[in-house]
C-alpha cells in the first residue's frame, strides 16, 4: 500500500491538495516563510496511522521518512478512517521526496 504524499508551497496549492475531511481550522501557514508536507493513506477499515519521521536534506533533496501502519490483519472494526499527516517546515526550493516504511497498527489486544 502506497501513501499519498505530497508538498505544498502555496497557500492555493495547499488547499488544492487537501482533499480530506477537515474537522477543525487548519493552524496557519505563512508560505513565505513555510511550506507543508502531507502524507496519506487511503481509507482504512479501522486502527490506521501515517506518521511523518522526519525530513531530511539529502543530495539536493528533501527526503520525507515516513512510516505507513495499516491495521493487523486480526482488527475487526466497524469504522473507517483516513490517516493522514501533515507537518509544516522552513520553505525550501528543492524537490520533495518521500520513502515509506511498512509498519503495522495493533488492535489493542
């Protein structure tokens, strides 16, 4: 399973991009000064989480270390959710890459 992920450096770009259901005001974001990062899965059955690591310059690159845990195979849920990510950095110029860990989420038992 793939995350989506993506980088934002403008205020349009950014909202263009957000495609998830927003329960509460975005912090803001001067993309001036900033830009934001976002990861996310598709919708999951239940117990899901993306998590952005940390990012990193690297060989004229910001490498994004993610980690993406679907749910156990043993969760059973009655819910879904959509995780997603989203971290906000000094702007930078240079492109944006991403690479992504397979975790898994536990149940809870």
């Amino acid at each position: 399973m793939t995350p989506e992920t993506r980088a934002a450096g403008s205020l349009e770009e950014y909202a263009a991009k957000r495609d998830f259901k927003q329960t509460a005001e975005p912090p803001a974001v001067d993309f001036k000064k900033n830009m934001v990062i976002a990861a996310a899965m598709p919708t999951q059955s239940c117990v899901s989480k993306v998590t952005v690591r940390g990012v990193r310059r690297s060989g004229g690159e910001l490498v994004v270390d993610l980690l993406e845990a679907p749910p156990a195979s043993n969760c059973i849920c009655f819910v879904s959710e959509r995780p997603i990510h989203v971290v906000r950095l000094p702007r930078s110029a240079d492109p944006v890459r991403f690479e992504a860990e397979l975790g898994v989420t536990p149940c809870g038992r």
